[in-house]
C-alpha cells in the first residue's frame, strides 16, 4: 500500500519476509567486510545507533564533523552496495541515475535519531530511499524548517520511504523503537538502509 505523508511516500509492506530475509542477507555480507562502529559527533558524544555503509562512499561523523567518505574507520574500501537493493532503488525511483552510498544503521532497543535534514549530498534534487527491517521505528516527520507540526508513523519490517520533492530537505527522525515487534534480526533491534546520491 502506497501513501503520502508530508510528502514522504510511504511504501507499506513493500517488501515481503521473504524479500527482507534476502536484504538481510545482503547487509550481512556487507557487515562481514566493514563491521558496524559507533561514530561521534562532532561535540565527542557517541552516537546511538551503530553504522556502516556500501557504495563508493559512506558516512562518517567525529571531531572534524559531518561527512561522506571513501573510506571505513578501519580504512578499508566500502564494498559494492547489493544488487538486490539496488533492485529496489530502481523499481521505485525509475531512475537512471544510481545511488552511491547505502548507510546502514542498527538501532539497539534504546537507540534514536533526533531531528535532522539530509543535507551532505552534493545535489539534492536526487531522492533518498529509506528502507526498514526488523522491529519497528516510530519515524517522525518534520518541514524543511526547524518546528512546527510533525507527524509521526511506525515503520514496520518491511516498509520502504522515498524522500522526494520538498520532503528531500524535511527535517525526520525516529523516536524510539518497538522492541520485540519483529521476528526477523535473531538479536532484535531494527536496521535501516539509506540509498543517496552523494555527487
């Protein structure tokens, strides 16, 4: 089921067990060569949720700020971001253009993300597409300014965002997280994959 929230299309169920079952799979691979790390922002606090990418580039915060990277902390090359999410990428964008980046983040069952835009990417015309497993996130979505009325949904396992339009430079984030709502990460917590375009 596709609706809109904001002007963030929201993808309910669009992917089913067994389609998570294989993106997981993929993001296991990818943690297999470039394991999660917990980044810093730029004031010396850890952050909450863990991290890790795939493409040419991922992304980074420590003392010397916010940004994308070619490299992993251990200085390893990220490696090629799965087909089968790239799959999903073109069946909902249609695009020729390709993503460069797909940021996975592990939230633990105390993790969250405040309020924030996306706005590292050199060109922000190109969409991002967020895509949930595992338990659910309650996602806050906000204007392309600070305040204001939000709106606030639960993802569940399953579902893909795609962050377009004026929707591309709204402030998001997620709340806190439904622990044990999912059966599908072993350990729980839920994953979340973001494709950008970074140049």
């Amino acid at each position: 089921m596709k609706f809109s929230v904001k002007g963030f299309e929201i993808h309910s169920e669009y992917l089913d067990v067994a389609a998570q079952r294989t993106v997981l799979a993929a993001v296991r691979g990818v943690v297999a060569q470039v394991p999660f790390f917990r980044p810093e922002m730029p004031n010396g606090k850890p952050m909450l949720v863990r991290m890790t990418a795939a493409g040419q580039y991922g992304w980074i915060s420590d003392k010397d700020g916010y940004r994308y990277a070619e490299r992993h902390p251990s200085g390893k090359t990220w490696p090629a971001i799965p087909a089968d999410v790239l799959d999903i990428w073109q069946s909902l964008t249609g695009l020729e253009r390709q993503p460069e980046c797909c940021l996975v983040n592990y939230y633990g069952a105390e993790a969250k993300m405040g309020l924030h835009q996306d706005r590292d990417e050199a060109d922000m015309q190109w969409p991002v597409v967020s895509i949930s497993l595992g338990d659910e996130g309650l996602f806050r979505m906000g204007n392309v300014t600070r305040g204001g009325k939000t709106e606030s949904m639960w993802l569940k396992s399953g579902d893909v965002v795609v962050m377009g339009g004026e929707a591309r430079r709204a402030y998001h984030g997620v709340d806190r997280i439904r622990a044990g709502s999912s059966k599908l990460l072993p350990k729980g917590g839920r994953l979340n994959l973001t494709l950008r375009v970074v140049q």
